[in-house]
C-alpha cells in the first residue's frame, strides 16, 4: 500500500507541478519509469505476499485473535473470568 501512496504522490506533484517531479515526462524513453516503479513494487509486493502466504496467515491470526476476545468476553459475562487466562495473559478478580 505504501508504494502505491508513493506512486499517486509521483504522478499529483507532477500533474501539479510540484517540486522536481512537476519537470519529469511521460515518455516511454524518459522519466516514465519513475512513475512506474512504485507501482510495480506494489505489484511484485502483492504477488510475494500471496505466494508466500504471508496474507493468509495474517487472516488466519485475525480471526484466531477474534475468536479468542469473543471467548473471553463470554467467559467474563458468565462471571467466570477469574478461572480463565486471558488473551493478555491476565486473570480477571473475583467480584
């Protein structure tokens, strides 16, 4: 996500003309592959991080994190907390 905010900031400062990039054009011999590169970061960026399953994983530690809190929640409700470890690794006190 980073580098697509760095390639929509390369191509706003050039179409306002800000900075050095308000000079660079847009010609396939030129200064396109400075607009570019981001872009194709993000792109190699999304490619690795799905092949390698770092995605999947961060989805899977979502829901388990989730899951848990949504347990933890139930268990206080019903007043048992204090029998039970918390995600934070806490005990809740016997009221």
């Amino acid at each position: 996500m980073l580098f697509v905010l760095v390639g929509v900031i390369l191509v706003l400062c050039n179409f306002f003309d800000i900075g050095p990039m308000g000079a660079w054009n847009w010609e396939l011999t030129g200064d396109l592959w400075k607009f570019a590169l981001p872009f194709g970061l993000a792109v190699v960026w999304w490619i690795w991080a799905d092949v390698s399953g770092w995605t999947k994983r961060k989805a899977m530690q979502r829901d388990a994190d989730r899951k848990r809190d949504r347990l933890d929640r139930n268990i206080d409700a019903m007043g048992l907390g204090y029998l039970h470890k918390h995600r934070d690794g806490k005990k809740r006190s016997k009221h």
